[in-house]
C-alpha cells in the first residue's frame, strides 16, 4: 500500500513544473553555486590588513586601546 502511495504522489508532483524545479533543479544550481563561491575559503592562510582613519579622537584612543591589547 505504502509503495503504491508513494508511486503515485511522486507521479503526480512530476506533472507540476514548480515542483521539479524547487525539489530537483533548486537545490543543485544552489549547492553549485555556493561551492564555486566558497572554494578558496578554506585555503586562505593570511588575514589581509585594512587601514582605517578614524576622525574623532576619543574613539580613536578606544581604537588604540584595543590593537594594543591584540597585539599582547
């Protein structure tokens, strides 16, 4: 009985178009998609530095503050 639902439900959700592409074409233009982005992520060994300007001189000294301590 179970193989004779499950035979004609999937039957039937072939005939929608939608469904084939959000089951079936979705997931693997996603995973496509999303593997050739992240490839390198795992690979990148160095952090690259960024300089920054900050221009009011309080949060500058909390700035200062924190790359000294980051540095111990």
């Amino acid at each position: 009985m179970f193989k004779h639902l499950l035979f004609y439900s999937l039957k039937d959700n072939l005939r929608i178009k939608t469904v084939i592409f959000w089951n079936l074409i979705f997931p693997i233009v996603l995973s496509t998609f999303l593997s050739i982005a992240l490839n390198g992520i795992q690979n990148s060994d160095k952090i690259r530095k960024t300089n920054i300007y900050v221009e009011n001189s309080e949060i500058k000294k909390i700035y200062i503050k924190i790359y000294l301590e980051m540095k111990i």
